[in-house]
C-alpha cells in the first residue's frame, strides 16, 4: 500500500519564477498606503480646527457651561 502525500507537491521554483517570501503582498502594501493618507488627512484637519475648539472651550469657561445636570443651591 502507498503512502499519500501530506501536502501538494509541486515542481521545484526556478530562480527566475521564484518570488522572495520577505517581500509584502502588493495588498498590504496599498494598505498600508491608505492608512498612511487618511491619517494625514485627520491629522491636518485636527491642526486645522485646533483653534476654533479651543476658541470653544474659552467661551464655554466664561459662561460657565459645565457638563451635567445643575442642581438648585
């Protein structure tokens, strides 16, 4: 009786079709580029409307806008 193989075999690769494996795919690397531009994209809006929020907070201290219900005193 013989002996199946455990995994596929297949021919042996030739140094020309032969693709390095610490190499990332080509989806991992467009990835990885899209996440590095959306978080620019945030990071520039958030340096952008840094100043309207804090302009936000100054105003909300001078009224006195505190967060949470105001009990009667």
């Amino acid at each position: 009786m013989q002996r199946r193989p455990t995994r596929a075999t297949r021919p042996a690769d030739t140094a020309a079709t032969a693709a390095p494996h610490h190499t990332p795919c080509w989806a991992r690397r467009v990835l990885i580029a899209q996440v590095a531009v959306v978080g620019m994209l945030a990071a520039g809006i958030l340096v952008r409307e840094l100043p309207g929020a804090v302009r936000e907070v100054r105003i909300w201290r001078m009224v006195g806008f505190r967060a949470g219900s105001r009990h009667p005193g």
